[in-house]
C-alpha cells in the first residue's frame, strides 16, 4: 500500500540511510566508563534529530549515569497522545575478531546494515523520529497526533535512571499509548505485534570456602572447595526435565488461553530449523510437555550465565578456591511478582548451600512480565497499519525476552505499550554482525508515520 509518506521516504532513501550510519558510528557502549563521553555525543545526536524533525521542548535530562533524551510536540488538540520510547546505549561489541566489518563503521552486504546497535535500539528508533519529520513535512509543520519522546541511555545496563524518572515525572509523560520498536518481525514479511514479555530477575550469587586458597594435595579431601560448592548448589535448581526446583516459582503461573495458543500452532515455526540454524544445538532442553514457543514464550526460566572462580589460566595450579561467583538469572511471566520469587531465590539458595560453603545473594536488577490485551483499540489500530505496508495480516507473538520499560509505563502511566518492532530473528542482537535489514528501516518509518494517521483520525 502507498501512503503519503511514501514520497518523502522515495526522496530521502539516501539521506535517511546516511543518518542511521552516522549514529550507528558512535561506539555508545553504556557498560564501559571509557566509552561515557561517547554515551552523551550519541545523546546529543538524538536530541539533534529531534530539533531537525521539529519537535519542542528537547531536553537532555542528566542522570546518575547517561543522559535521558525528552522532546515533546502537544498541538493537536482533542487527539490522542502516543509516548514514544528507544535507548541509544548498545552492548560491547566483543569478540572483535568474530566480526566481518568493524563494529562502528557500518557496513551494507545483502541488503542488511551491519553495525552494533542496528537492530538494537538505534535503528529501530530512529524510525520514529523520521516518521515525525515525514509527517511534519507532508502537512505543514503539524502532526495527526500529540507525541512525546522519551529516549534513554541505559537500557543495556538495566535502565536504573529512567525507571526513578518515570514515576517521579507521571504528569509530564501522560500519554494515551506508548510505542516501542525494539522486537521483530515473527519471520521475514510478517508484520507483527508482540503482547508479552517475560520478566527478568538477574541475580549473583557469591560463595565462600575456605580463609584462603589452599594446596589440593595438602587439604583436598577435608577442606571445601568453593567452585565445586557453587556447582553443587546450582546443579540442584532444575531437574533433568528442566522444571524449577524452587518453592512456590510456579504458583501464579498461568496458562496462555487456548485461543493465543490457537494463534501460536499456526504460525510458520519450524523446529528443526530453530534448532539447528538458530540455537545451533544437538538438542532442545525444557520442558518438553510444553511446546517450544510456550517455553520460550510463556514459562519461567532459571539460567546460568558465567561463573568465575579459582584458577583458570594456562598451566596448572592446583589450588582449592577460597571464592566464586555466578551470575543467575529467572525469567519470569506475566502474574508472577518478582519481590516474591526473589524471597523464594534467597530461601532456597539458604537452604540448598552445601556444607562448609557461605553464599550470598546479591540482585542486580528485577522487572516483572507484561501481558498486553491485544484488544485495546490502539493496538488494532496499529495491526492495521502494519498490515496495510507489509500486505500481510498482522499477528501477535509474545517474547521471551524483557523491555522492562513497558512494566513501568504500565505501573506509573497506567498505559499499554504498543510493541511494534521491525527486526528479523536472525539479525544477531548482541553478537558480532549484527544486522539490520535496510528495506524494514524504510518500511518501519512508512508504518509508523501510517500509526500515527490512522490513530489520530480515529479519535
């Protein structure tokens, strides 16, 4: 379908994929304090967007950490107000040598833009600022709809500065609907909304032995060994069926309706292929009682992801390790209260410790899952949209993954998120070569710029 921003995104094809290279070119790795005075140029980037697209009242908002990025445009009076949201943070790139192109020179092979931070977020949102522009340019500096811009620089290291500033500022961020793009198309072509997310629990668990390390020949056999001690624990949280040993984790875990469900067995899932081209295993773990999607979709999860501990570089030392760490996380599902599943954690941990081994448990960050109602009559309105560009009927999915943002516009605005994102499956978030396909760029600022329209004249 053609829509009137067609000949603005035409005219601009070149200059629009100039910018996003040009922002995808600062390295705004949020997790590293070497890189903070990049974190605030790719600030200050945006916010330049937002003055170049005509928004007002633009705003770098200083934090504990990284720069929030806020912008407003309110001159439509009697229509609705959509909350636009997107991070400019991306993760380290490493391990540099897996990379084909540099990180942070973009580079375009197969129809797909190569950088980190392509998919995850600065494409993705940079898609909304240009359908402000486009629209802004098609009807003369005015726009269908009010909207506000709320962009942070923390997303990638738990988004700690922009959940203390969303309660603290409820009256200035009213809005009707929020809209993220920060997911992805179900499978090449398929415009889809997602209504879930799960949440996300990331813990550390500490353990400790011994004073000291200590000479295995001298103590092995009496003495307790940290490392082992944390395998120990860790080995007890799921059984061989991959279900949760925790007390309690289950209790208000609720099932998807057979009508998601419905939805869910038709979609275009292939496991062998999500086995072998995508988790690149042997085989699938979990609970197999429970389809694949479901598990990654719609359960909980308990996952290890590193730990460190005594020695591990070449040659060998035979020592007993005094400490180790491990860095755990749950994901959880909509319903389940996170405060009450870290109790439950902490209790179990306590319980499970094996003899000679203290632990402490420290919780880094927490969010709780998200259920949108697909029926809102915003998030239709967005389906139709989508399908009107993409040509297809939209479908709803949930993610495995947490937007922990969504949660807190949902708690302190009172308000559902439109989760419309224009990513692949396989464009490699958080991995080397990530991509971004350059024709969903366009497509997306098309679909967006078409919300806006269709949700400004229906009200």
């Amino acid at each position: 379908m053609t829509t009137a921003a067609h000949p603005f995104v035409e005219r601009n094809r070149d200059r629009l994929l100039q910018e996003l290279m040009d922002f995808l070119r600062i390295p705004s790795i949020s997790t590293l304090p070497e890189h903070k005075g990049d974190v605030r140029r790719a600030a200050q980037f945006v916010a330049a967007a937002l003055r170049d697209a005509r928004l007002e009242n633009i705003e770098i908002i200083e934090t504990a950490r990284h720069p929030l990025v806020y912008a407003d445009w309110l001159h439509a009076p009697g229509k609705p107000t959509v909350l636009c949201y997107g991070h400019y943070d991306v993760q380290p790139p490493d391990p540099l040598e897996l990379w084909e192109s540099p990180p942070f020179e973009p580079s375009i092979r197969g129809g797909n833009l190569y950088a980190r931070g392509a998919a995850d977020d600065k494409g993705q949102m940079y898609m909304h600022i240009k359908a402000v522009q486009a629209l802004m340019e098609l009807h003369a500096g005015k726009l269908p709809v009010n909207v506000k811009f709320l962009i942070e620089g923390e997303e990638e290291v738990g988004g700690e500065s922009i959940s203390k500033y969303v309660p603290a500022n409820q009256d200035k961020l009213r809005a009707d609907v929020a809209l993220v793009s920060d997911t992805a198309l179900y499978a090449d072509g398929i415009p889809t909304l997602c209504v879930g997310l799960r949440g996300l629990v990331y813990t550390e668990i500490e353990a400790a032995g011994p004073a000291r390390d200590l000479h295995s020949g001298l103590y092995g056999g009496a003495a307790p060994n940290a490392v082992y001690g944390l395998i120990e624990l860790l080995a007890k949280a799921k059984d061989s069926n991959g279900r949760i040993r925790i007390p309690g984790l289950y209790d208000r875990v609720q099932a998807p309706a057979p009508e998601e469900k419905a939805s869910w067995a038709s979609l275009p899932f292939d496991q062998d292929a999500f086995l072998h081209h995508e988790v690149g295993a042997t085989a699938l773990t979990g609970e197999a009682e429970f389809s694949v999607l479901e598990r990654i979709w719609a359960r909980p999860t308990l996952e290890v992801h590193g730990i460190a501990g005594g020695f591990t570089a070449a040659g060998a030392k035979t020592v007993i390790p005094a400490k180790a760490t491990a860095k755990v996380s749950l994901r959880l599902v909509p319903d389940q209260d996170p405060e009450q599943i870290i109790r439950a954690y902490r209790d179990w941990v306590a319980a499970n410790t094996p003899a000679g081994i203290r632990t402490e448990v420290k919780v880094l960050s927490s969010s709780p899952g998200v259920l949108v109602n697909p029926a809102q009559p915003a998030i239709q309105i967005a389906a139709k949209a989508f399908s009107d560009i993409l040509g297809r009927p939209t479908v709803f999915t949930r993610s495995g993954g947490s937007i922990p943002i969504v949660g807190e516009f949902a708690q302190h605005l009172k308000i559902p998120t439109i989760l419309m994102g224009f990513g692949l499956p396989d464009d490699g978030l958080h991995s080397p070569n990530e991509k971004y396909r350059i024709s969903n760029y366009y497509s997306g600022i098309l679909t967006i710029a078409h919300f806006f329209e269709r949700y400004g004249s229906a009200s």
